[in-house]
C-alpha cells in the first residue's frame, strides 16, 4: 500500500495533524492509531465512560509504569484509543503564559512566540469547542474554593484562556458538550471522514518508520495479528511523550546505546531521544468529604443530572516562580469507600515550572519502555510546592471550605519533614513531555521549530514531546496548537 502521508498515532496532535493535511484536498493521509476508532460522537460505539466529562476513566490505558521520587512504582496513565488522552483526560483547558512561548521564539525556534501561536489556539478553541461553565454548572465543592481562594486574596479572572493571565481562580474553560468529553478526532477527524483523503486504521500499531537513504518511506505496521509495510513520501510521528521517542529508538534514531538495547541498526546519534523528559509533579493534602458536602453534591446531581468532580482552577506563585504563577491548585471530589461518608476531597498542587529532568529509559526488544521522571530531585522544586501546599493548607481552613472538610488523611508521619513526605506522597498532574524537543541537536534537540527530526528526510514529530519545556499550563490545548502549528509548516 502506499499513501502521501503517515500519521502515527491518532491522539490529541495526531488527529490534528491528520484532519488539517486531508481537508486540504491534496493528498492521501493514512491515520494509524493503537487504540480502537469508535468513529463520531453519535455513531453508538463509544463506551460511556470515555464520553463521560464528569470523571477520568482508565479503560483505555497503556499500563505505563515508573518510579516516583522515593522508588515507589506509580502509574503514568496514557490513552491507547482515537484522541488519545484527550479521549480520557479532565477537559480542563488553559493557555499558559506568553513569556514561555516567548522565550522558545527567543531561542530559535522561529513560528512559536505567543504573537505567532494566537492564531493557532483561537482555531483549536473552535475546534474542541471550548467554552465556559456559568456558576450554576458548578457543583459545590468548587463554587466554595473559588469563594476560599477569593477570600484568600486570589482574584477571580477569567483568564486561563489568556496568554496574559496572572495569579488568579476561576472555573475552568472546558471542552465538554452537554455533558460529552470533546476529544480531538471529533473537532479534527469527524469533518473530513468522508474526504476521501483521510483513512483511519485504529488497532494498528506502528513497529518503526522505515528509514532508507536517510529518508523516511514507509511504516511497519502490526494491524488483525500481521505486520505490513505502508509505503509513503513523508510520516508524521505523534504517538506521545513517552510512545514518540520509543518509536524513533526502535527505527534507529538515538543515542548508540539506546538503539542498541532494543536491538535496532543505529541510524542517526541524537542523544535527546528520550532525555528532558519532565512532568508537573503534585503533591496533594486529602480529606475526608463532610457530611454536609456529600448532601449538596447529591442535590446537584439530583437537580443537574451529573456530578463534575474537577470545575475551578488556582493560578498561584511560590517564592521562587519565574513568571506570573507556577503553581496550579485544582480540587476535586471522588468516591472513596473508607471514607466516612463514602466521599474524599482532594487538593492537589501542581508545579508548572519543574526543573527536574528525566529520561525513558529502554527495556529490550519486546518490553515497552519505562518513563523514569526524577520527580522532585530539583530542590527549587520541593520549595516551590512546599510554598503551594501552604497555601493550600490556609485555603481548607478557610470558613468557605472548611465546612465541607471532614479529618485529613494523609498528615505527615511523627518526625517526618515537608521533604521526606512529598517524596513519599506525590503524584503528577499527567502532563508529561520533552522527550523529542525542538531545537539544536547539540543541545539535546531532536528536531527543528517545523517538527523535522534532524538527520532525517520527511520525518516530523508532532505532539507534547517537541516542546522544550512545558507551557505552565494544562497541555492538552497547547498540544492541539502544536498539532495546528506542526501541520501548517507542512507544505
Ligand atoms: C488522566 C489524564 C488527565 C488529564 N487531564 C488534562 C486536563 O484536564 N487538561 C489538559 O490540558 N491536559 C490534561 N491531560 C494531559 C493532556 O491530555 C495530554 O498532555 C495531551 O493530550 C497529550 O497529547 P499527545 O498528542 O502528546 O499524546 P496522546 O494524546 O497520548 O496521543 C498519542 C496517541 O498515539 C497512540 N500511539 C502510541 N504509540 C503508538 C504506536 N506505536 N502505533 C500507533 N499509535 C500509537 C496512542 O494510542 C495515542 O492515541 C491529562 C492527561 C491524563 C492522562
């Protein structure tokens, strides 16, 4: 078979890479997504829960796992279905801050200044259909930290969806549809199904991109237990944070070690496959729901027919924060069977400017790899979310909250530190990126400010691995501005 353009992997950036190169009219792009394609919102197929805006759901997962900072092994959730994570994440939509994208352009990666990205986010707001809670959407729970942090002398603004956003709270902007999780294949595959020039191949799995006289020309792909190759003029790898640079070792693209552990031929030295691999690392204060609480959210969901348990967001800034704010702080709810009242609230801090890095590291021929985060090894990190659980600790107490909070449940030990206890008890926000960065390959880069892996002919990457270090804010739209940004650069 042979085909214009290969897509590999159909997730957030993948589906809008495809959906922007087929509705231009000119050439045949074939989609290869791992997970299945349930086709459009209304077709009948998509389990309830990947709809379902109201939780995250995790039956579509690719099992990643990895150390946390103390060793224990955590799970990194990833979506192996058509929209990949925006299939199965919390549909809350920010911006971030122009200095970040700013100080890409400043660098070299010229198309990339917030001025340059404007356009972009502007046409992935429409696309994924992003738009506003009004208060009454809001369930209890977040209408009172939005009261709490107001209180706290965080300003409400309505500014997540502004590249000039400062400290401040609101509901999130979301990209949810009568209660329906607007994942990108529905803003950027749906329209041009039935082009003509796009063909979606879901439970296909690329194995690596054939590389021949340095040039990309095909893709081995594993598709209903055979494997084939798909002949092509130019492939578009947009498989993830972790699954990208996976697939570039596997087709010889690495540092000689990595290509050698997964017993490929090695074809280019590039020593960032893989490296500067980064997270928002969380650390959360977590307490019983109050009796009270657990009443009001039953008359919401009694009176509004759903319970959204992640609503309101907090831009905050620690001592240290380079910017405006590195702090996010986003409340939710959840069912939890030992808790008294069978709810627990959770209040999570997220850095947005970690200065950890880690890698992924290779597992062997067969293995998936293991993405090893360094969470927390930065100190200015540690500080910097100890700053945030402070003020998330005076945001409980506050009369707003306090109401809703029953005993917290997860103190430090007797004689244990901030330190020791936010290594024992972290998580992350799922925001992990980097692993294939833009920029100049002597400094880690893996390919140029158009996606073009460096060393190789008509190879691009789009998707949350290209970016040098993360926007501060949740990626899932600045990863749909990258798909936009990446797919105009192709001519
Ligand atoms: C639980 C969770 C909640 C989140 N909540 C939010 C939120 O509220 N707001 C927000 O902004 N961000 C959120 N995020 C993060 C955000 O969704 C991601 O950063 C973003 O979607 C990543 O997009 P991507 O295109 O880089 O990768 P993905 O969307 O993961 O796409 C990669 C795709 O490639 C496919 N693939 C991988 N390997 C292969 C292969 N070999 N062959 C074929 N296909 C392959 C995968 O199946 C997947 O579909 C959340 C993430 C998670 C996991």
């Amino acid at each position: 078979m042979n085909v214009d353009v290969i897509v590999i992997g159909g997730g957030t950036a993948g589906s809008v890479v495809a959906g922007r190169l087929a509705e231009r009219g000119d050439r045949r792009v074939l989609l290869i997504e791992a997970g299945p394609d349930y086709g459009s919102p209304t077709s009948g197929r998509w389990p309830a829960e990947l709809l379902d805006a109201s939780t995250l759901p995790t039956t579509h997962d690719w099992g990643y796992r990895g150390p946390a900072a103390d060793g224990r092994v955590i799970p990194f959730e990833r979506a192996r279905v058509l929209g990949g994570c925006s299939t199965h994440n919390g549909c809350a939509q920010s911006w971030g801050w122009s200095g970040d994208y700013d100080r890409w352009a400043v660098s070299g990666l010229s198309g990339w200044s917030a001025a340059d990205l404007r356009p972009h986010f502007a046409a992935a707001r429409e696309r994924m259909r992003v738009r506003r809670y009004s208060d009454e959407e809001v369930q209890p729970l977040q209408l009172a930290f939005v009261a709490a942090c107001e209180a706290e002398g965080i300003p409400r603004r309505a500014d997540l969806d502004d590249l000039d956003g400062a400290v401040g709270v609101d509901v999130s902007p979301v990209n949810v549809v009568d209660g329906v999780r607007w994942n990108a294949s529905f803003g950027y595959l749906d329209p041009v199904r039935l082009s003509g020039h796009l063909e979606v191949w879901g439970n296909a799995v690329a194995q690596r991109v054939v590389i021949e006289g340095g040039r990309a020309t095909g893709v081995i792909v594993e598709r209903f237990g055979e494997t084939s190759i798909v002949w092509c003029s130019e492939v578009v790898v947009c498989a993830g944070a972790y699954a990208t640079p996976e697939l570039l070792v596997r087709s010889g693209i690495g540092s000689a070690d990595d290509v050698a552990a997964v017993g490929a031929d090695h074809l280019v030295e590039l020593a960032g496959v893989g490296a500067n691999l980064h997270d928002h690392p969380a650390v959360t204060l977590e307490f019983d729901a109050s009796a009270l609480l657990v009443a009001e959210l039953d008359a919401f969901r009694a009176e509004h027919g759903w319970l959204p348990e992640e609503q309101a967001l907090a831009k905050i800034a620690s001592a240290t924060a380079s910017g405006p704010y590195d702090l996010h702080v986003y409340p939710w709810v959840e069912p939890r069977p030992d808790s008294p009242t069978g709810w627990s609230v959770v209040m999570p801090v997220g850095l947005l400017t970690p200065r950890s890095r880690g890698r992924l590291v290779m597992n062997g021929t067969a293995a998936p790899a293991t993405p090893d985060h360094r969470y927390l090894e930065s100190s200015v990190d540690r500080s910097a979310l100890a700053d945030g659980l402070e003020v998330a600790a005076r945001l409980c107490l506050s009369s707003e909250l306090a109401l809703f909070l029953g005993e917290r449940t997860n103190s430090p030990a007797d004689g244990e530190s901030i330190d020791q206890w936010m290594r024992r008890t972290h998580s992350h926000y799922w925001h992990p990126a980097g692993t294939a960065k833009m920029g100049d390959p002597g400094e880690g880069g893996v390919c140029d400010e158009d996606g073009r892996v460096h060393g190789v002919e008509a190879l691009r990457i789009a998707d949350a691995s290209i970016f040098p270090e993360l926007p501060r804010s949740t990626p899932a739209l600045p990863v749909v501005v990258a798909g936009e940004r990446i797919a105009a650069s192709i001519p």
